[in-house]
C-alpha cells in the first residue's frame, strides 16, 4: 500500500514538473522587447534547410549595415497555411516590414491587403505575391539569364556540340518549364551544333534522378551532356554518370546549390553548375526594405553598398533584379548553401 | 463517467491549459491579448477545428476507427470548388456540389470500411494516397487563383459578423452544437456510444455497430470538406496540399480532448476545448517568434503532459470514491 501511495506521490511530482517546466518554456519564449530599430520579417517557404538560411545570413548582414532587427520565422514544411499564420502573427504584432518567399502566389495577397491598410510594408522576395498591395519584389535572377548561363556553361563542357538530354524535376512545374523553354531557345539560337535528344522527369528525388539518368546513358551510348534542371537533378545526374564510369566522357551541368553538387565537383565529374548567390538575395533584400522604410527612391539602375554589382529596378512591377546568375565551379564550391 | 461517456475531469483540465497558456503568453508579450489576436488565434483553429469534430465521431465509434484521409479530403474537396469556380459557375451552386463531393469522399471511406471490411486505418491510408493523388491530378500541380471571386464567397473564410470571424459565427459553433447534440442528445448517438464500448453488445441489441460507423466517416468527410471550402475562402487559393498537416493534428486534438483512442468514451465538447489549447499554443508560439521547429515538440509535450498530469488525479479521485463509499 506504502508503495503505491508512494508511486502515486512519485507521478504527480512527475506531472507538476513537467507543467513547470511547460510554463518556464512558453515564459521564456515570450520574453521578447520590442527594439528602436525598425523590425523587418521574413518568412521563408519553409526553415531548416540551408538555401533560406543562407537568405536569413544575407538578411542579417544587411540588418547590421543598415540598422535593422531581423525577424526570420517559417513553417517547417513547405505549407501555404503555416505561412499565412506567422505572417498574419507578424501583422498583429506590428512590424515595420513583413515579407514572404511565397509557397502560393495568391493566397497571401489577402494578409498583404490587410498589412498595407496597417502601415505594414509587405513585400516578396526569390518567390513572388500577386496583387497591388506588394510594396516591393525582390527577384533573383530572370529566367533567361539563367537558362541562357546554363546551356552556355554546357556547351563550354562539350566543346558546342554533339547529343545532349535533360533530366527535370516535376513535368508540371512552372519554373522549370519556363527554363527548359529558354534553354531550347539558346540552343536553336546560338548553338545549332548541340542536339537535344531527349527530357525525362525525376520529380524532386536524387535516387529517381540517378535512375532515370542511368536509363538515358543505355538508351544513347553517344550522349555528350546531361542537363539537370532541378537541385536535385543534377547530384543525381552526376551519380549515374560517376557510377557508369563516364565521368569527363559525359558532362553534367544544371541548376543546383553547392552543398548539393560539391563532392561531384571535387572529383570532377560536373565542372560547373549555375544558379544565384542566397546570401546576396537576403542581402539585397534587407537593403531594399531600408530604402523603403526610409522613402527613398528607387533608380533604374542602383549602387548597393556591398555588392558588386548594379541593380535594376522595375517600376512597373515594384520589382529589384539581383543580376546575373552565379556560376558555381571549383573556385567556389565552398560556398555554403 | 456520465452515462454517455462524458467525462468532466478532462475538459476542466483543458480549460485550465487554455487559460494558463494564454496567460503565460501574456506574461511575456501583453500585446497577445488583443482581438486582433484572439481574432487570428480563432481564425487559424477553426478548420482543424472542424475536422477533429468529423474526427471524433470516427474515433469514438470505436472497432480501431480512425479517419487519416481528413486533410486530403480537405485539399481534394478545395480543389474541386476551385475547378467549378473556373468553369463559372455561380459559387453557392460551386459550393453546394463540392459539399455533395465531400459526401462521396467519405462515403467510399465508410463502404471501404463497413462493406468491405478493410480495417479503418489502412482504408484510409489509401483513401488519403488516392485523394492526394486525385487533387494533384486535377489541377496539374499548379495553385487555383480564387482571389478574383465573388467577395461573398471570400467571405467565407475573411469576413466577419459582430465583430468575431464570419466562420465562427456561422459555421463551426453551428456545427459544434450539432454535433455536441448528436453525440449527447440522439438515439444515434447512443448507440455510437455503445458501438464504440461494445460491438457485439450492440449488435445483439439490434444496432446495426457497421452502420452507425459508417455514418461518421460520411460526417467526417462532410466537415473536412467544409474546413476545406473556408481554408480556400481565406486564402482566396486553392492547392492540393492546402491541408496536409491535418491528418494527424486532427487525431492529436481528438486524443488530447479526451475521446479514448479505442472508442466508447469522449465528447465533441473535450475535442473543442482542445481545439482552443491547440489554437492558443501554436499562434502564440508563433507570435512570440518561438523556433516553429520545436513547436510540433510542444504539442507532443502537452499530450504527454495532459496525461501525466491527469492519471495521478483520476487515481485519487477514484480511490477516494472508493473510500467514501
């Protein structure tokens, strides 16, 4: 009897810490003050992985050069309606600016209507909102000047001509339609020697990419290049050429991040791939917010403090372009994102 | 235990976590409590909400019911409006065939599940594969721009009566006290009660246990189709994947609200009680820029936590119960 008694004693000590230490949690995370400078927010289509992360260290970069407090909370997948709750938090708590890489392009055009009639400065940035009520969009890269950098980097790989093939992500995606069209046109335009011979798709999987890849290496014994056109594409592209040992028989480039595409860059088997600088984009970003905030204007080309390069602005679409892509090769794989 | 199953202990403890919660938000961050953010904190639970009421029926009918499909009727049902808005037809007609769509979807659950036989968990493992499927068929993976409709159907899901969320107001309290009278108030659900307690029992007293299960799938397809119809009448969007998360929150609010996982016991009131705990952890958390990877952690914790808390409790109760008598 003395023994239960003293399990029961046992739980509910158990119980009771268990409830402090929830409430010591949520006091904790609410211990927050409010800062003089003015607080912008972003929120990533998701958080956890190193792309946006290296978005929020260019965030953060600009945010000390130009005086801002930094805000960077997202769902942990990508969900239009975990979005759309911290943003609609962030509104509530009255940031100066509040923005989003969208996981819809429409659905948050409601919060940003509601952000505008509170003084809120709503804006985009590396994945666009619809509507009249964006203050500002900050865009990588356009999708020619991508899909242009790519076929020239492949056909710098393959000497300009010869058979290529190109292993997409998913056959409905926007983006990547929209990129492999403009690829085909370089093609025709300038390197009428490169023939494509054929396009699969491999979803958002490395070991379908490896696969399907591995597939088109039978099926054309004389394929000179392999294109992936998503990050996850071109690492799996790379693992079946490594595998088939093909590797500087066959070049594989695409559109993909250092972390991704590093070991196969280190042992020669891709030589470059393209895509933008993360931490630019964050960076470009946080400078165009300021400049919001402060009401100063926008020029159609701009000198931002600590970038290379000029920026344009768009007007008509309140939209700043960070520039050309980056072409990722082995001066620069160590980049981390 | 009340005689239709309904137990106080748990709800008086949810409403002791709601209010202790909020508090200590407030503790920390004043500002929460405003009807701004109460306003949002309502918002952002009602179609969970929603879904975990369908949910509890499920679950309460017992035989291992459960329905994981909820979140991919959610983003079938809102996909299909947003198809039927394109082709212009007017939006109560849109709604109301999307409405009758959502019947069907749980109608195959419920046949998969008491005309077949399948067990429920893996009938709508499948369900849930197919309807997703079926979403991203329809709309080729790409997102249905809803924001050019009929201000009267953004409404639905933007608006607002009295001051509080049109939603609210009009359709989840409505179908809270529909519910709540269903499960406590009704010979159906009675017997979904005694279904879910005792399946033979039931049958011998001339309850057809199947088909009072079945009706709760169709309920439940019916709820989630509606919590889809607002979550697309809020974002002025629809997408496949509108609502994936719910499947399982769902069954976390419906466990955590004190409806027992085998059948038999719980109430809609304890699924909305926790519905609210639910709403107020996770808009605060975000609110006060909590790191969103923890906060699924803070939910587990709060499951575990709630049952820690009230077993040494129960215990005491019973045993001084004993005692007295």
């Amino acid at each position: 009897m003395a023994e239960i008694e003293n399990h029961d004693r046992r739980a509910r000590r158990l119980g009771r810490i268990g409830l402090l230490a929830g409430a010591a949690l949520l006091a904790g995370a609410a211990g927050q003050a409010r800062a003089a400078p003015p607080t912008i927010a972003f929120v990533p289509k998701l958080i956890g992985i190193p792309y946006f992360s290296a978005m929020k260290q260019g965030l953060d970069q600009a945010g000390k050069k130009f005086g801002a407090h930094i805000i960077y909370q997202g769902p942990t997948t990508a969900s239009v309606s975990g979005q759309a709750e911290i943003v609609q938090s962030l509104i509530n708590k009255h940031v100066a600016a509040v923005g989003v890489s969208a996981n819809s392009p429409t659905a948050l055009e409601a919060l940003a209507k509601q952000a505008k009639a509170q003084h809120i400065l709503f804006y985009s940035s590396d994945s666009q909102v619809n509507g009249p009520d964006v203050a500002l969009r900050v865009q990588q890269t356009s999708n020619r000047g991508l899909a242009y950098a790519v076929m020239d980097q492949l056909a710098k790989a393959i000497g300009g001509k010869g058979d290529v093939a190109f292993v997409s992500g998913g056959p409905t995606a926007t983006n990547l339609n929209a990129w492999i069209a403009l690829m085909k046109q370089r093609l025709a335009a300038k390197y009428p020697g490169i023939k494509l011979v054929s396009i699969q798709y491999a979803g958002e999987d490395i070991n379908k990419a490896t696969q399907v890849t591995g597939q088109l290496l039978s099926a054309y014994p004389h394929l000179k290049g392999i294109v992936g056109i998503n990050s996850t594409a071109v690492p799996g592209a790379a693992q079946a050429v490594l595998r088939a040992g093909l590797s500087g028989k066959v070049a594989v480039t695409g559109i993909t991040d250092p972390n991704s595409i590093r070991p196969f860059i280190m042992n020669g088997t891709v030589k470059s791939v393209v895509l933008w600088n993360p931490i630019s984009l964050g960076y470009l970003t946080g400078w165009g917010i300021m400049q919001e905030l402060q009401h100063k204007p926008f020029h159609k080309e701009n000198t931002v403090p600590g970038l290379k390069q000029k920026v344009r602005y768009f007007a008509k679409t309140r939209t700043l372009l960070l520039g050309k892509p980056l072409v990722i090769d082995k001066s620069n794989v160590s980049l981390n994102f | 235990m009340h005689a239709s199953g309904f137990d106080r202990t748990r709800p008086l403890l949810l409403l002791v976590m709601a209010a202790a919660a909020l508090g200590g938000f407030a503790l920390g961050h004043p500002g929460i409590v405003s009807t701004q953010n109460l306003d949002s904190m309502a918002v952002f639970g009602i179609e969970i909400g929603m879904i975990a009421l369908g949910q509890t029926l499920v679950i309460c009918g017992g035989d291992t019911g459960i329905d994981l499909s909820v979140g991919a009727i959610a983003g079938l049902a809102q996909v299909i409006l947003g198809r039927l808005l394109h082709l212009d037809l007017a939006w109560p007609v849109a709604i109301g065939m999307t409405l009758l769509a959502g019947l069907v979807l749980g109608g195959i659950n419920a046949v998969a599940i008491s005309w077949f036989r399948i067990p429920p968990i893996i009938a709508t493992l499948a369900t849930l594969f197919g309807y997703q499927g079926l979403a991203l068929v329809l709309t080729g993976g790409i997102n249905i721009d809803l924001t050019h409709e009929s201000p009267l159907f953004l409404a639905i899901g933007q608006g607002h009566v009295l001051g509080l969320p049109l939603q609210l107001v009009a359709l989840y309290l409505p179908l809270l006290a529909a519910f709540a009278f269903l499960q406590h108030g009704t010979r159906f659900g009675r017997a979904l009660y005694l279904a879910g307690t005792n399946d033979r029992a039931a049958d011998l007293a001339g309850l057809r246990a199947s088909r009072i299960r079945a009706a709760t799938y169709v309920l439940c397809g019916l709820v989630s189709t509606i919590a889809g119809i607002v979550g697309a009448a809020r974002l002025g969007t629809a997408r496949p994947d509108a609502a994936g998360e719910a499947n399982l929150i769902s069954i976390a609010i419906v466990v955590l609200g004190g409806t027992g996982i085998f059948g038999g016991t719980g109430s809609v009131i304890g699924t909305a009680l926790a519905t609210v705990v639910i709403g107020i952890v996770d808009y605060g958390l975000s609110y006060n820029d909590f790191n969103p990877i923890y906060q699924a952690g803070v939910i587990g914790v709060i499951l575990i936590g709630v049952i820690l808390v009230e077993n040494p409790f129960v215990a005491w109760r019973d045993s001084r119960r004993t005692n007295g008598a």
